[in-house]
C-alpha cells in the first residue's frame, strides 16, 4: 500500500506529502538530498542508482517511524 493513499483520507484530488508530514510529527525528513521529481534527471543524466536507493531507503524509514 502507498501511505500517500493513507494521507489522502478517501480524497481523490488531495494529499499529504510526506515532507509535511514529517514535520507535522516530528520526524526528520527523508527529502534532504533529492525529491521525487529528481529522480528521473539522477538515473538518466548522473547514472547514479546508489544515491536512488539512499533516498527509496530514507523514505522508506520515514514511513515506519
């Protein structure tokens, strides 16, 4: 399940982003490095799968806590 869903509250049109979120709870943000919206440019342009994963992990432990 996508948490983003949970953030939605049954909405179709609106969210939460989990930046917000974290700060919301308190919870250091996952997004310190690059957001969604730069993972395209990251893999295509920088090849770089490493730094990828390092912030699929982070969001990842974000969404645990």
């Amino acid at each position: 399940m996508d948490t983003i869903e949970l953030s939605k509250f049954g909405d179709y049109k609106h969210y939460t982003a989990l930046k917000l979120l974290t700060l919301i709870l308190n919870i250091p943000s996952p997004k310190d490095d690059i957001s969604g919206s730069e993972v395209c440019g990251v893999y295509y342009k920088e090849k770089d799968v490493a730094r990828i994963a390092i912030y699929c992990e982070k969001d990842t432990v974000a969404v645990a806590q």
